[in-house]
C-alpha cells in the first residue's frame, strides 16, 4: 500500500501490524485526507494482519479495474443494450460487507436514469460484518465523535429551551433536542408566546480552506424533526419565516392516524390547528417518543389552511425511491406574497440502516442541487423522524459533492488537472470534520457508525461513476 502522508497511514511489519494498538487521536482524524479511496482501504484495514490486508487490498483492485472498465464501456454510444453484464462484485461482498452500497454511484442524470435499471446485487454473507461494533478505522473515528458528542451533551444550558414546560410538548423524542445556541427561533406575537420549535440552522464554515483559491460555501440547512400534529402550524411558520425554498424528507414511515384529507382545516382531534400554550398531560403522553410521522402536506390539487398560511399542492411526480411535489404557501394577510416550494420525499430509505442501493439517493442529491442554485443563500429544509440521523447522512454527502462539483469546475478553469496536482490543490475529503461541525450545530447528526461508513462509501462510488478519481 503506498505511503500517504494525507491521511497518517502508521508503517507496519511484515507480520504483525504495529499500529493495532496505536490510539488514534483526534488530531491524526482531523487530518487532511487527499486520497478518498485510500483512506477507505486504510479504514477498513487499520485493524487486520497483513494476510487480510493482502486479501482485502487484492480483492478491492481487481473489482475496482472491472468496475471502471464496465463504466466505461456502458456508457459507450456504440454499446447494444441486450449485451449489458452487471457490474462485477466489489471486493466488500467477498468479505461479508454490504457491497449493494458501491453500485453504481454518481453521474449526470442520465447516466443516472441508464444505471437505476439494473437491479441490484444480493449481498453476500459469507462473512458477519456489524457495522456498528467491528474495530476498524470507521470504528475510531466514530467513537471519537462520539465521545465528542458525550462533551457536547454535558455542556450546561445546551438544551434549555428544550426542557421548558410549554415546549416538551413539542419534542417528539425526549432524547433528541436542538442545540441552544443554533436552535430556529420562530417570531413571537400576542398568540404566539413561545419562539421555540425542535429545529436547527445548520451553517458550515469552508472546508477546503487549505486551496490557494476560494470555493463556494457549502449549503445551508434547517435540520428539524418530522412535525406532530401539536407543531404543524409552527413547522409551517418556519418555513415561512426562514423564506425556505426546499423541504427534503428522508422517510416513508407514515402514520395510520393520518391527517384528515377531508377537511382543510381540522387534525386529529377535529380541532382546529392551532398552537396550544397549556398542553394537556394528555396530549403531552400522546404525542411524547412517537416515531410515526404525520401527514402535514395537503394532498395534490388540495388547500390547507395552517393559521395564517395557507398551503397548495399544485403537482406532484412519482420515481424510483422518490415522490416530487410543488407547493404554493402565501401568507393570508399579504395574499399576493406566494412562493413556491419544491418538496422531496425521499422514500427508499429503511427504518434501520441505511439505503440498498444509493442510486436514487444520488439522483435526490443531484435534483435538489439544481434546485438549490437559484436560491443559494436559502436554507434547506431537512428531516427525517428525529432530524439526525437520516439527515445528517443527507447533508455530509451533498455537502461533500457540492464542494468537490464547485472545485473541480474552478481547476478545470485555471486549466488543472485535478488527479495530478500538488497537496495544495488538492480536494481534502475529510468527512470526519464535516460530521463533526455538524454536531457542534445539531447533536446526533449522522447517529450510527453504519450511516457514517455510507457516507465514505456513497461518496467513493460518486467519484468512480463520474470517472473523476481513477482506481490505484
């Protein structure tokens, strides 16, 4: 394995690794890593002797020339689509890891459009893997956030309006709680005593500070949980308020005791949805820890009325893993005041784990971009249940791509060749610290170490897909 100063690879023997017990400290994660693909290797293989190594790094080459070889060859316009082979094992499946990850990732459109037609491969699992308890790099890193994480959550006053009577009613997991210092303060009135809603501003200084050039900024989010029906109208003030433009969902898991689609006007109760500033222990037990999620969008062609906004589905578009809907929101008060929101229902991700196959995750990524370059200084909306996990996982991956789409358009410019260029413009793929900032901002971001490794992973095959990092 070649040396990589970039990511702090230790030497070892020629039997026994001598860093298996090294303690890998925070400084040496938050290091600079230049080379993604080696620094996966490195990760995956920080803990086996050099004969598992050997098999793994082996394995990972071979895979990785077939792999770029069948890109290349699928996206040929002289190719016959009868004589299209799928894609060839990773090196992952051979030794027990979940290879459905690596298909496929990445790419315009298009491309993307050819390859979502291919089904995927079944892993193998002729080697337990547990992403969440094996000790390799991933497992150091993540334990490092996470003993991070446990300094965070022993700050005193970090949840302090979080834990204020009138506002527990409107957390839907005692456990996950915004920040104070960056929590979304929702404007207060006569009717609206409180500013409080579980919700996080989510802004991440440049990651590629080290470039003798400027790249852009990396988006902005709202990190929230999926609205109760006690904070719809509240969500929609947010909404309104942040002057948000797009709204991306990361769940499926829809509640049986939907909202009433027959009334514009009345939830659950048959009440009329407002804001309630003594909640009941009724309604407090009702609604505490319930992992369910609500209906809070009209259906298509219908009006809902939240208070003061008023909101319309005009279209909406079903694909692989993905419902697109269009929706007009107008203040009543300022009636020719409208914006149109762009809202994605991203519905291929599991209760548990992590997407089978990122292809349509890519191509949600891909679409909300496009989106989000009209309104570059607006944040984007993001949830998933708790507004941690599933949406951490979302922005580390588009923070990621967007940063390296604006690098490599300003190389090409400067006429540079991003695969042979010097330590000093080079991309740094150090998404330790971008999970890290994102936890300073909203804590249990990017929750499990298995959705931490997709991101690695998903990223990778992006790159490979694009043709932008060749195989070592």
């Amino acid at each position: 394995m070649p040396k990589r100063e970039a990511t702090h690879s230790p030497s070892r023997s020629p039997s026994v690794r001598e860093d298996f017990h090294v303690n890998y400290t925070e400084e040496v994660f938050c290091s600079a890593v230049f080379n993604l693909d080696e620094h996966i290797k490195e990760l995956y293989c920080r803990h086996m002797d050099d004969k598992g190594r050997e098999r793994f790094l082996k394995n990972h080459r071979n895979s990785r020339h077939r792999y770029r070889t069948h890109t290349r060859s699928t996206s040929s316009e002289q190719e016959d689509d009868d004589d299209c082979t799928p894609p060839p094992p990773t090196p992952y499946s051979s030794m027990g890891f979940d290879d459905s990850v690596f298909r496929g990732f990445g790419g315009d459109m298009d491309s993307m459009e050819d390859s979502s037609n291919e089904e995927p491969p079944t892993p193998s699992t002729s080697v337990h893997y547990d992403y969440e308890t094996e000790k390799d790099g991933f497992y150091d890193e993540f334990n490092c956030l996470t003993r991070y994480e446990s300094k965070l959550k022993g700050a005193s006053g970090i949840h302090t309006s979080a834990y204020q009577p009138c506002n527990m009613v409107k957390n839907r997991y005692k456990n996950i709680l915004p920040n104070e210092n960056t929590r979304v303060k929702l404007k207060t009135d006569s009717n609206h005593p409180t500013d409080y809603i579980n919700a996080n501003s989510i802004t991440l200084p440049p990651t590629q500070t080290h470039l003798p050039f400027a790249v852009v900024d990396p988006p902005s989010y709202i990190a929230t949980q999926a609205p109760l029906p006690e904070t719809f109208c509240d969500f929609w003030r947010m909404v309104w308020e942040q002057e948000v433009y797009i709204i991306v969902m990361l769940t499926n898991d829809m509640s049986d005791d939907k909202v009433n689609d027959t009334s514009s006007e009345e939830n659950l109760d048959g009440s009329s949805y407002s804001d309630s500033n003594t909640p009941s222990s009724e309604a407090f037990d009702n609604c505490f820890n319930k992992c369910r999620i609500q209906k809070y969008w009209p259906s298509l062609k219908e009006t809902k009325t939240f208070e003061r906004l008023t909101v319309t589905n005009t279209r909406e578009e079903s694909d692989t893993d993905m419902i697109t809907r269009e929706l007009i929101i107008h203040d009543n008060t300022q009636p020719h005041n409208r914006r149109l929101l762009t809202f994605y229902q991203y519905t291929g991700w599991p209760d548990m784990g992590v997407p089978p196959s990122a292809d349509s995750l890519i191509r949600l990524i891909q679409k909300v971009n496009l989106v989000w370059s009209k309104h570059p200084k607006q944040p984007i909306l993001t949830h998933c249940s708790a507004g941690v996990g599933r949406t951490g996982t979302f922005c580390t991956i588009q923070i990621v791509m967007q940063q390296f789409k604006h690098y490599a358009e300003v190389m090409a410019q400067m006429g540079h060749d991003i695969q042979k260029c010097d330590a000093d413009k080079s991309f740094n793929f150090n998404i330790y610290n971008i999970v890290k900032a994102l936890k300073c901002n909203r804590i249990g971001m990017v929750q499990r170490k298995e959705q931490y490794v997709f991101c690695y992973n998903t990223i990778q095959r992006w790159l490979d897909k694009d043709g932008l990092c060749e195989p070592s």
